[in-house]
C-alpha cells in the first residue's frame, strides 16, 4: 500500500461483509470528518503562511531546507486523508442504498 487512500479502501473492502447497518450508517459520515479536517487544515496553513510572511529574514520558521519539504508532505498526507474520507463515505453509502434496493436488512 502506497498511500492513505489505498490502506483505507484495503480496510473497508474486507471489512464491508462483516458490517452492521449500524457501522456503514457511521462509516456513511466520514465526509463530515473530512470537512472538519479541511477547515483545520486551511486554518493551520493559513496561520503559517502569515507566521512566514511577519518573519523577518534572518530569523524564523521555514527557513531551513528541511521545514519547507515536511511542511507540504504533511499537507499532502493531510489532503489524502480527507479524499480516502470521502471516499470510504461514498463507499458506505452506496452499500447502504444497494441493501435498500435489495431489501435486506443487516445486523
């Protein structure tokens, strides 16, 4: 597995047999939680886009070669969080309504 997304969707694909109605109901939410960690993102990265801009040039965060670089692959990990979230939602409900459809009714 190579990304975020990728371990998620291993986890629900062998998971999604042994789940109740009421854990894909719970799963179906995950892009609430994506929505959430977007707002904090945004609001983090903001705060550090500012914090550089008011630093001076010879003092400050985000000056050695090795902050930047951790910086953007934290937000890149972040961001594929959020998606592999809305995905595992859209997953979820989708299941949710092919059980409607068929009329079963799970555990």
């Amino acid at each position: 597995m190579r990304s975020i997304p990728q371990t998620l969707h291993t986890l629900y694909r062998h998971a999604v047999p042994h789940l109740s109605r009421e854990e894909l109901e719970d799963l179906a939410l995950a892009p609430d939680f994506a929505k959430v960690l977007a707002y904090r993102a945004r609001d983090v990265l903001n705060s550090i886009g500012t914090l550089v801009i008011n630093d001076d040039e010879d003092n400050g965060s985000f000056r050695s070669q090795e902050d930047v670089p951790s910086l953007l692959q934290m937000a890149a990990d972040t961001f594929d969080t959020i998606s592999a979230l809305i995905e595992l939602g859209a997953f979820a409900e989708a299941r949710l309504s092919k059980a409607a459809e068929a009329g079963e009714v799970t555990k």
